[in-house]
C-alpha cells in the first residue's frame, strides 16, 4: 500500500468537491469512506502524485482497481477508462433520473466496468434525491 500524505489527500477531495470523481456521490452520503485511487495504477507506471490522483467511493474503486480499460459495450473494441485528470465528466456521461450513460466509448466502457447502474447504485443515488 503506498502512503498518500494527508495534505495530498486533503488536496485530491478538495478538488474533487467532496464527491466520487467516476460517480459524483457525495462523501458525507457514501456509506463507507472515499478513498484516493491512482487513475494510472503503479503497477503501470503511474505516480503517487496529484495529476495522477482522483477521489473514489468504496464501489468505483473496488470495481476499477488497477484497471486502465476495458471492452467498449457497444463497439466490442479495447477504450481506455474515463480519466478524470484529463477529461470533463459531462463530455462523456450524462444523468437522467438515477442512471448515468456513458456518451462515448471511455464513457460507456467505464459505466460498464464501474457497474454504475447496478440497483444498488441506483438506489444509493434515489436515496440522494430525496
């Protein structure tokens, strides 16, 4: 486990708005903490460092792990995942109610891989609604 420094830390959820940076729930309404994810894992060459640091709830985390892409659902073809250091969330998903669409390949792959439209979620994000 690498050590992330608490005003590295500080910094990541501060930029973040208090909330997941794949999902956008908010910290204070997660069930468990939000962590710091490495976007690029350092079993790929990446570094513990801000530009490569990004706040994740408990579920994106686990389902992302050190994963740097997967199958585009719709295409069948290898994308990489959304990268909230170098890409906008809106440019590549969009909400309607309770569900979140991925708009593009990084997008839909990455709703696809995060599962960010299991009853769970959904439920948790009904939930935020209220």
């Amino acid at each position: 486990m690498t050590y992330i420094s608490e005003s590295l830390r500080r910094a990541v959820m501060e930029r973040a708005g208090d909330h997941c940076e794949y999902c956008l729930i908010p910290a204070p309404l997660s069930f468990y903490a939000h962590e710091v994810d490495h976007v690029i894992a350092l079993k790929h060459g990446g570094v513990t460092a801000a530009d490569n640091l990004a706040y994740a709830c408990w579920r994106c985390n686990r389902y992302k792990g050190s994963d740097l892409g997967s199958f585009d659902p719709q295409t069948g073809k290898y994308r990489f995942l959304f990268n909230p250091r170098t890409q906008a969330w809106n440019e590549h998903f969009c909400q309607q109610g309770t569900r979140i669409w991925g708009q593009t390949p990084e997008g839909r792959t990455t709703v696809q891989l995060l599962k960010l439209n299991t009853p769970e979620r959904l439920a948790e994000r009904e939930r935020m609604r209220l």
